[in-house]
C-alpha cells in the first residue's frame, strides 16, 4: 500500500508517494498509540483537526446517500464503513487533546461546525445533486472526494486560507504544517485510506471509460498517475 506525504517543491505544497508495509485505517484498524504530545494544539492545528473531522463526515454521508441512490454500486457501501472508521478516528484525537468534537449532528448531511458547517452542508449538497446525473457520475463524485481529501490532509484547505482566521496560505495548516508525532501518524493513515478508495473508484470509473482514461480532478495528473501506479 502507499500512503502520501509532504515535500515542498520550488515553494508550493505538493505530495510525494512512499511505500509502507499496510494502511491501519484503510484496513480498520485505527488504533492509535496512548502517547499524546504533551504540547496543548495550536490554533491552526485545531482548525484543521476539527476540519477533518467533518470532511470525513462529508465523505461517509456522500457514500451513504449514493449508496442509496445506486445500490447495485457496492463500492459506496464499501467506503462508507471505512468512512466511519475515519471519523472516529478524527473524532478520539480531538478528544485526546481535550476539546469538545465540532460535530454535534451524525445525521447525514448535517455538518455543525462553528466555523465550517455552511462550508460541508454546500458541499454535500453540490455533490449529491452532481452525482444524480448518473452513476458514472457518482463514481467520479468519489473520485473527486478521495483527491480532495488527500490535498486537504496534506496541506491547508483554500477555504480555511480564504477565511479569515489568522491562517494566510496552504502551508500553515495540515500535515505540512504540525510537529505532533500522533497527528502526523493519523493523517498518514488517512491518507493511505483515501489513497485505496481512490483506486478503487478510478478501477469502476474505467471499466466504463477505457482503462487509463481517467483525469484528475482536483491532485495534478502525476500525482494521481503516482498513486495509480502509472
């Protein structure tokens, strides 16, 4: 399995591959280590743990409804259990370092966020209405969140930089950006999570499209060619 990492690359945050003996979330196993930095989270660390926390939400709710949507797609029913394993995992380091989960709502297509809710329940609803074109379409709505994940965990989401927070670029935030060995370890099996659903939704999507075919969507197409093995 590989999961992504940081490089910095003439200035701009990029995503460099590098293989790894096998991928605790994807597999379910999030156990994480007891060991919590003794240091509080500062505030850009807290805003995108509690970021993620609802973009996992978003991912698993997406799923759920597609899987209603297209039950005869087993691939969103697949996913969304692994969803739910990101979010809790999210969900248990947030509550290890103390602070109260930002998520008040497990209903699907409910984000509670003080400060990024409108940003998920927009989100949610722009990706369903997409995915009921068709279900390619819906495939490639799972692509797109699986590429959009793997940026947002690596770096600073340009929605947490366009707010104003104090968080002024993509480099200030995310994986990029903390020094915590226990944040670090969550993100990079995160990151190996969505780097399997990745493939998984591109191997559906071309079995319509010709094998090859896909175009990335939100990663550049090296990068998704990378994590393809192309």
């Amino acid at each position: 399995m590989k999961i992504l990492n940081k490089i910095l690359v003439n200035g701009f945050v990029g995503l460099a591959i590098f293989a790894v003996a096998g991928s605790a979330v994807a597999t379910g196993d999030v156990s994480m280590s007891a060991d919590t930095d003794d240091a509080a989270l500062d505030h850009n660390e807290r805003m995108h743990l509690f970021f993620m926390r609802e973009e996992e939400k978003l991912a698993r709710d997406v799923y759920q409804t597609l899987g209603t949507m297209y039950p005869d797609s087993a691939i969103f029913g697949n996913i969304d259990d692994s969803e739910q394993i990101h979010m809790t995992a999210v969900k248990s380091m947030i509550e290890k370092y103390g602070y109260e989960d930002p998520n008040t709502n497990d209903n699907v297509g409910a984000y509670t966020g003080e400060d990024f809710g409108w940003y998920f329940t927009e989100k949610y609803n722009q990706l369903v209405e997409r995915a009921s074109a068709s279900e390619l379409e819906a495939l490639y709505v799972g692509a797109f969140i699986e590429e959009l994940d793997m940026m947002d965990i690596n770096q600073c989401p340009q929605v947490i930089v366009d707010t104003d927070n104090g968080i002024n670029d993509v480099s200030e935030c995310g994986k990029v950006y903390t020094d915590k060995a226990d944040i670090q370890r969550l993100y990079s099996s995160l990151l190996d999570g969505s780097d399997s659903h990745l493939e998984g939704y591109v191997n559906n999507i071309e079995k319509i499209i010709g094998e090859g075919n896909y175009q990335a969507q939100v990663l550049s197409q090296e990068m998704v060619d990378a994590i393809l093995d192309r």
